[in-house]
C-alpha cells in the first residue's frame, strides 16, 4: 500500500468536510483511476463531482496536476510518476480557471 | 399559521431567511453551500423541516442536500459516512447519480434534440432546476433536469430514477434548448388528483400526465409563438412557468416567453390573458393562495432586453383571472431598475393575508405581506437570486 497525497480544490475539501491534504492508501498500481478509487471510496459525496457517474469521464472543467506537469489528457491507467507513488509530492486536483 | 421561512437559491449559495406571521422582520441565514449555484430549494408540503435543495456547478456536477431539521443542518442523503458499498464493492454516493434510463424494461433510448444550430445532439444530464415534493409523502420528490427529462425519489434523495415516458416522448426530436439550456423547470402536481402532474420545458412547452409520471402528452393548443417555424406547432413553444390554481385545478395559468396565457379545462386548449399588460415578456407567475383568480406577474421589456419596462420594477396584478391588471409599484423602485426576475424566484405563502415574494438578479428579495399592495425588501445584496420558495410554518 503507498499512501498517496491528494490536494483537492476549496468547494470539494467543503463538500468532503476536509481542511489540507487528504492522505489515502492506494494499492500498486498507482494511477489516476487508482487514487480517484480510493478517494471517493473513502470520501463517497465526491462521487460524480470529479468524474462522471458511469463512464469515469473526466469532468471537462477539472484538470489533474502530477510533479507541475497536467496529465488530464494522459490515459487515467497510465502509471504515475514516483513522486506521486512515492507520496514526495501530491496529486493535484484543480477546478479551470474561468467564471466569477 | 405562526411562522415564515423563504428559501432564497442564488449563484453563490442558500440563505434562509425566516420571520412570524406578521412578516415584517427577518432573520437571515447564509450561505449555505457558498460558493455554489443554488438552482432551487423546497420543503416537503407534509413535513416543514425537510427541505431539499438542488446545489450544482458548472465545474464539479450536480450535489443534492437535505435538512431534516429546518434548514439547521445540512447531509447528502445518497452519502453516507463511512465506507459503505454496494453490491459491486464500489462506495454508496448515488443523490447525485442522475442517469437516464435506457432499459428495455422501464426506459427509452437515449435520443436526440435538437441543437442551437438545428442539428440533433444526444441528451446529457447537466443539472437540477427543479424539486417538486410531493404533497404525500416527505420522502419522495420529483425532480425536473437539464437535459429535460423528469426523475423521482422515492427514498428521501438517496437515489433517483427516472420517468423516462416524457424523456422518449415521440415530440423529442423537435425539442431545443433556450438560452439557459434545455430544461424541465416547473413541475406542477394537482392538488385534487396527486396522479395529475404538469411538466414545462423550455423549449418544448407544457406536457400532462395523467398516470402519475407514467406517460406524457403535449397539452400547448392555443400557444402562438412566432420564433418557432410553426407557431402553433404541438411542441416547441418557449413555456417559461406555470401555476395552478389551488381552489379550481382544472384553471392554470402560463408565462410564455412572450403572451401570459390561461387554460379553464386543464390544459386543454390556452387563450391569452395579456390584456393591458405593458409587455406580456416574463418569467416567474404565481396564483394568490386564497383567492384562486388574482395572479401575479412581472413583466419585462422583451426577449432582448431582460429588464423591466422604463426601469420601473412593477408587479402586476389581475383579480379576475386575466386581462385586467393593475401596478403594485409602492415600495420597489421606479427609476433606474434594470433586474430581471427569474422563472422560479417568485412564491406565494398561505398566510391571511396571503403574502408574496420574489428575488431579482440584483440580490434583492423583496416580500409583500398584504396580497402586493406594498413591497420591502427582506434582504438588498445578495448573489443573483435563482429561486425563491416560501414555507408557511405551523
């Protein structure tokens, strides 16, 4: 089990009632379905905020940062890299920037 | 009748803002949800203290709460704490599943509407406009969606299915989205007959059920709308609300997108009630609670310009059902106002004398305690306001 950060954007850590990072327990391999799995298995009101319901789909306007580098469009079963399996640095989920 | 409360949804959040019988102070409560829309919000007509509320974002989809308590405290009634899974092993979280039912045993094929460009574009679920609970049971509500289409829980909001019979209505095809989308966003059960259900999407126009949801006709004869190639086409027809009237059911009335309009046999056949109206453009009407012929609406200069004729924010009030309106003016401002008043930020409470209320996209929620004579703001500056329900408190 690697324990993975995860950094999520303000109204999710409200919805979630979190302050900070969420720290998560995630079985090899580490990938994007694998941490969002364990996420919303430990946080279920943030089912269907992230990605869809059913499809697993990205929702558009939320992207996902790894190590400064936006991954949204990278396969969700690629592996992540070892700064992220490793738990040096957080996956990132942030809500695009647009709107009031 | 001792008590007040009005649920204000807005773009940034609920306020609940509650008061006596008198209704003359307020108390104010909110945000709740900051930061999120807040399409609407209604409480159960047998329970006051269940409340539920449609909290969405364009960013992270759509959430449903619940408060069993008045609006005190806040859950997902689909979430709850801990890891409890489903047959698959996958976490509990279904308030917010809002999928289309394509079964063969109780749904429709996902089809297609039509797009802004006349194209046809698949259905996808955007979001809540509309809770409707029934006047049965706390634990079930209708909910009308964008993409148009009208689900149900029977299970408090823990989870929804839907009454795909409208969805896969044959009239879909030539169904299309107005400017906010295209969505079911008045829901309307008859208080005689709780199997009567109304629905009105925009742009598609009004649809009956007389089978408790089951199956859906058109009921739009009489509807002329010239932006549609046939104006007098089965569907099509931007309907923005309608309301019923609570003595006589069978008697609602309409707000077009442009023409107020009436129908005396259910919907049946409409006949325009305009009259001397200073634009017959709009969106929200109520019916006064007791005296079941005095209606309300708000008029506005047109489809381009979405604000009220002269910069003068006017209630106009028919007491015979139509036709003839006069001004309620004293107390909302009458020079330089250029709000609109959303289709389902107006609400009537059953109090004697009936009050009424509305919310503006300025952030103001006015409130009047004697049938519209004289209004006073509850609250200026709020966010944009979405919704404005009442509850009239035992």
């Amino acid at each position: 089990m690697a324990k993975i950060r995860v950094v999520l954007p303000h109204h999710l850590k409200t919805l979630a009632r979190v302050d900070g990072e969420v720290a998560l327990a995630v079985e090899a391999p580490i990938t994007v379905t694998s941490v969002l799995d364990a996420l919303e298995s430990a946080y279920p009101m943030l089912r269907g905020t992230i990605r869809e319901h059913e499809t697993l789909k990205r929702r558009p306007r939320v992207r996902f940062y790894v190590d400064q580098e936006d991954i949204s469009h990278d396969p969700p079963d690629r592996p992540l890299p070892e700064a992220i399996a490793s738990g040096r640095e957080p996956f990132i989920v942030i809500g695009a920037i647009s709107g009031g | 009748m001792t008590g007040t409360r009005v649920l204000a949804g807005t773009r940034k959040g609920l306020f609940v803002l509650t008061s006596n019988a008198k209704r003359k102070d307020w108390a104010v409560s909110g945000p709740h949800f900051a930061g999120w829309e807040i399409y609407h919000a209604k409480g159960s007509p047998v329970d006051p203290d269940r409340i539920y509320v449609s909290q969405t974002s364009s960013w992270f989809g759509q959430i449903i709460q619940r408060s069993d308590d008045g609006g005190k405290t806040w859950f997902q009634p689909g979430s709850p704490e801990g890891p409890q899974t489903d047959e698959m092993g996958m976490p509990k979280g279904e308030s917010n599943k809002f999928v289309y039912d394509t079964s063969g045993e109780t749904g429709r094929p996902l089809t297609t509407h039509q797009w802004y460009d006349g194209s046809q574009h698949p259905w996808e679920f955007a979001r809540v406009w509309h809770l409707e609970p029934s006047p049965d049971d706390p634990d079930t509500v209708y909910a009308g969606v964008e993409d148009a289409a009208l689900f149900k829980t029977a299970d408090g909001g823990a989870s929804w299915f839907e009454l795909a019979g409208l969805r896969g209505h044959e009239t879909g095809a030539n169904w299309a989205p107005g400017a906010g989308g295209m969505c079911l966003h008045t829901i309307v059960i008859d208080p005689r007959n709780h199997d009567r259900i109304y629905a009105a999407i925009s742009a598609a126009g009004t649809f009956r059920s007389d089978d408790g949801g089951a199956t859906w006709k058109p009921i739009n004869k009489g509807l002329h709308s010239q932006y549609i190639p046939d104006p007098t086409a089965e569907v099509g027809h931007c309907v923005h609300r309608i309301a019923i009237n609570p003595k006589n059911p069978d008697i609602l009335f309409m707000q077009k997108h442009w023409d107020v309009m009436r129908t005396d046999d259910g919907g049946e056949s409409w006949v325009e009630v305009s009259g001397n109206l200073p634009s017959d453009f709009g969106f929200p009407i109520a019916v006064h609670s007791h005296d079941p012929e005095t209606i309300y609406v708000v008029p506005i200069e047109s489809d381009s310009l979405h604000y009220p004729p002269e910069g003068k924010l006017r209630v106009y009030r028919s007491r015979s059902g139509g036709n003839e309106w006069e001004a309620l003016t004293e107390g909302l401002p009458q020079e330089h106002c250029y709000v609109n008043i959303l289709r389902d930020a107006m609400a009537v409470d059953e109090h004697d004398p009936c009050g009424i209320y509305f919310g503006t996209t300025g952030g103001q929620v006015y409130a009047s305690a004697d049938e519209g004579d004289r209004w006073a703001p509850i609250v200026r500056d709020l966010p944009p306001v979405l919704s404005v329900e009442v509850q009239t408190l035992p």
